[in-house]
C-alpha cells in the first residue's frame, strides 16, 4: 500500500481543519486529489491542494459554515466549492461522471462513485487520489508507477480522452515535458497527432495558458520537438519557426542551471517583431507579454558575448535588464555554446548588478537656462541625456549643466 505521510500541506491545521469540517457531514467522504498527491509522491513542491468528495455542493457550504470557514462557489455548475481556512484556498469538488462532451467542455452529473471520477480525468497520475491519514488509492492502476517512471499515459483509450477535451492534446506535451522521462508514450502521441485538427474549436485563451506551462518546465526539448514533428507546434503556433533555438535555449538553461522562463524560450521560438505581434494577436496575449515577447526578439542595440563595460552600461539602459537578458540568453542560444559560454556568462552576472542611472537635471532647470516652455524643453532634455549616455552616465551635476548651457544656446 503506498502512503504519504509527513507533508507540511497534509499535517497543516488549516488542511486538518477543512478535512474535519466535511468528515463532520460524513466521515470517510473526500479525499485529496491530483498533483498534491503526485507532487508529494515525488518530493516535489504541491502548489495548490484539491480535494474530491462524494457529498454535494450544498453539503460542502454547509459543512464549511457550521466549522466556521469560508466556502465560495468558484465553480459551482461543476461542483467545485472553494474553502478558505486562515487565507488558504482549498478546492472541494464533488465526484463527477461526464454525461456528454464535445471536445471543449463537458456536461456532468454528480456521483458517489470513486471510479466513476477517475475514469473521467485525463492521465493515470493524475487520478490518485488520498485519504486524511496519507492512503493512496491508484484508481485507475499504474498511475503511482507512471509518476516514478515518468510516465504520461492517458486513462484508458487516449482518443476517447482526447475527444473529452482536445485541450488533453497540449496537456499531454505539457506534463511530458514537467513528469515525463525519456521518450514520450508512443500510443498517447500517435492519438494526438491524428486528432490535432479538434484543437481548432479551443479558445485561445486555454491554449496560449498551456503553451507558456509547456515552454516554463525545466526540460521541455523532448516534449517541444515531439510536438512539432507531429505538426502540432505549427498547428497552435505557426509564428514558431525557430524550434533549434528554443531547444538550444533549453539545453543552455538545463546545463548552467539558470532558470527556466517560459515567455523567454516562447521568443526563442520567433523569427523577428512582426512574428511576435502575430502571435500575441491570434493568442490574445496581454500588453505585458505582447512587450516583452516584441522587445525580446528586436535587433538593436545588438547584444554579444564580447561587449565591453561601457557597451554593456548603454545596452542596458537601453534596453532595461529583462529585455537585455532575453536578448542575451536568445543570443548566447544562437551562439557557439561551448566556445563563448563564459563570456555571456559572466555578461549576465554583470547585468544582475546594474542599477539603473537617472540623468540628474530638471525640465525646471531646462527652463531656468533660457528654454521656452513647451515641446523645447523635452528636446533639450533628450539632447542632453544623448550626450549623457554618450559621456557614460557621469554622475558631474557641473559638467551636465554645462551641457545644458551649450544645447539651451544653441536651441535660442
């Protein structure tokens, strides 16, 4: 019999609090469920705890109001109640069985069955399910042993999965490229390429949220280049034409232990700005990411490995310190790895102690020299900043004032 046992999130009296808050309706009723029971299995890190129960929605609120705890509705045409125990969110979701789907999102009904539940989820380890005292229930068989090997395989037949819900497609290169080891499960891979075209009634929203998962898992080159030589990559991402890049920038990433960045390897994949703004449109990308994903990919000011102290200053001021390092890390990507690895190395830890100087002058002291207000002062202001950076960023209020002298006079 498997257990976990000793977990902080198990052992936490907010988490003891909410189990005895449900066992208090009927003892015995919910389990916990999904990645806190995997991660746990794996001695990894458990973000979010879930909890599946046969008692109903209802029951739940009433169940977390007689304990004195807050219970908020999140999803609850799905059964899902959300408790909070002393700010922490935990997912209570009564056990369900699909009625009907049509790839992208499921009608269901409420069961007391734990099998019934486990059939209709989409990995075997995924559906492990836990009581309070650490038991592991492996529902659907193999689903323990999958998560040791690394192992991604759909429960049951993989196209009735993937027919659920298409989005089980990017999921299963998703959890490959965070669980998964070696070569992908060649039965799971083989249904998501034959059924890739279902993928064109997902919303873009759910897609571009799986995408940026996929790109920010430690080792995503397998599950990447699976992905494109089914021709699903193309198929989600047609601006991703430099796969070689990304998977060098992965390799890099893997190789000197620095840390993985999902946007970043996303612009890895790009050729250039216009790509960028082409999938941040079809992907509904926020602004912020729409920036960053543009700037990371721009030619100027060029970053190489071999920039000297001051070429390095004016690029990243520039440039500021995440766009110099996305440009730096896609250059170093593009570069002769082994050869130059120190060098962009050490121009990475040196960007990690810039801080950002500020031109020390005024629109008040622009004025004071003679400038007339209006579209003048902004000019005079830019002009003297352009020598500035020119100057190397001197910190010399005399010097700078008598750079504003020199320009005020000339605009007069």
């Amino acid at each position: 019999m498997t257990m976990i046992k000793g977990a902080s999130w198990l052992i936490a009296p907010e988490t003891k609090a909410v189990i005895a808050a449900l066992d208090a309706v009927r003892p015995g009723a919910s389990r916990f469920v999904g990645g806190c029971v995997r991660n746990t299995l794996l001695g990894e890190p458990v973000d979010d705890i879930d909890i599946a129960t046969q008692l109903l929605p209802e029951m739940v609120v009433d169940a977390a109001k007689k304990a004195g705890l807050s219970a908020v509705p999140t999803g609850i045409e799905h059964g899902t109640i959300t408790i909070v125990c002393n700010h922490k969110p935990y997912e209570v979701t009564t056990l369900r069985r699909d009625v009907t789907t049509d790839g992208r999102r499921a009608t269901v009904a409420f069961t007391e069955d734990w099998n019934e539940d486990a059939q209709r989820r989409d990995f075997r380890l995924n559906a492990l399910y836990a009581e309070a005292d650490g038991t592991v229930h492996d529902l659907t068989g193999g689903g323990v042993e999958d998560a040791h090997a690394g192992r991604i395989i759909f429960i049951g037949d993989a196209g009735a999965r993937i027919r659920e819900d298409y989005l089980r497609i990017l999921r299963f290169f998703r959890f490959s490229a965070r669980y998964g080891k070696g070569a992908l499960d060649p039965t799971g891979l083989a249904a998501c390429a034959a059924l890739q075209e279902g993928m064109g009634q997902l919303s873009a929203e759910r897609i571009w949220k799986e995408l940026k998962k996929l790109c920010a898992a430690p080792k995503p080159a397998s599950a990447l280049k699976a992905m494109a030589d089914a021709g699903i990559l193309a198929r989600v991402a047609p601006e991703a034409v430099n796969l070689d890049r990304a998977l060098r920038l992965a390799a890099i990433d893997d190789e000197f232990l620095l840390p993985p960045d999902g946007l970043q390897r996303i612009a890895a994949l790009l050729a250039d700005e216009e790509g960028a703004r082409a999938l941040c449109r079809r992907m509904k990308a926020s602004n912020d990411e729409r920036a960053r994903l543009v700037a990371a990919v721009g030619k100027t000011p060029r970053v190489v490995s071999y920039m000297s102290m001051r070429e390095l200053r004016r690029a990243l001021y520039a440039l500021g310190r995440e766009t110099f390092d996305d440009r730096a890390r896609l250059a170093w990507a593009e570069d002769d790895r082994g050869r130059t690895a120190p060098q962009w190395r050490s121009l990475l830890a040196l960007s990690l102690g810039w801080e950002r100087p500020h031109l020390p002058l005024t629109g008040e002291e622009v004025a004071a020299a003679g400038v007339p207000p209006g579209p003048k002062i902004g000019a005079v202001m830019r002009e003297v900043e352009a020598w500035w950076i020119d100057a190397d960023f001197p910190d010399d209020k005399l010097s700078i004032v008598e750079r504003l002298k020199a320009v005020a006079q000339g605009i007069g």
